[in-house]
C-alpha cells in the first residue's frame, strides 16, 4: 500500500508538468498487485506458511483445509468472491492496459 500511496501523492506532484500519464500508469501497476498482496498477509495471520508467492493462490484453500482453518477458509472464499468482481469491473486488466497506453 505504500507503493500505492506514493505513486498517488506523485500524480498530485505531476498533474501540471506533464509527467502525470506516466505516473498513473505506474499507480495502476502498483494498485493491480494489492489483492495478491493481501494474500499473502492472510497467508501470515492464519499461519499457513506458504513460502511460494506463486504458488500462493493455488495452495491457499488447500494449505487452510488441511489444517482445518475455517478462518482462513471463509477468508480465501471472500477474497475469491471479490477478485472475481474486480475482473468484471471496469478496472479489470483490459481496462488497466488501455489506460496505461493513453
């Protein structure tokens, strides 16, 4: 979120001088990786101990069903509910791309 932050303060920065396309499409890059982000947070709080961050959305609900965590299990279905509406919506990949490519 940090990155987010400071991507966002720097378009405030930029918006006059002209720099401002290329700092909106770094704040999207940064702001695409939150969910994933997240995640991995969960990963720590429900001690799942996933060491691969790639493998980290694959493993999640079977790591969290093995261990019998319902905490994570409900989690990993809310996070999987939302994420699905975010690649429906009008921010999804497609829309990031062409907004990053004005």
């Amino acid at each position: 979120m940090d990155g987010a932050l400071y991507r966002l303060d720097k378009m405030k920065e930029t918006y006059l001088i002209g720099d401002f396309k290329h700092e909106l499409g770094a704040f999207l890059s940064v702001i695409r990786s939150v969910p994933e982000h997240l995640l991995e947070d969960y990963n720590v709080k429900y001690s799942l101990n996933i060491p691969d961050e790639k493998k980290l959305i694959k493993e999640f609900q079977t790591e969290a069903e093995r261990l019998d965590n319902k905490a994570a299990l409900k989690f990993f279905e809310w996070w999987k509910k939302e994420m699905k509406k975010l690649r429906k919506g009008p921010s999804s990949t497609q829309a990031t791309k062409t907004t990053i490519h004005l």
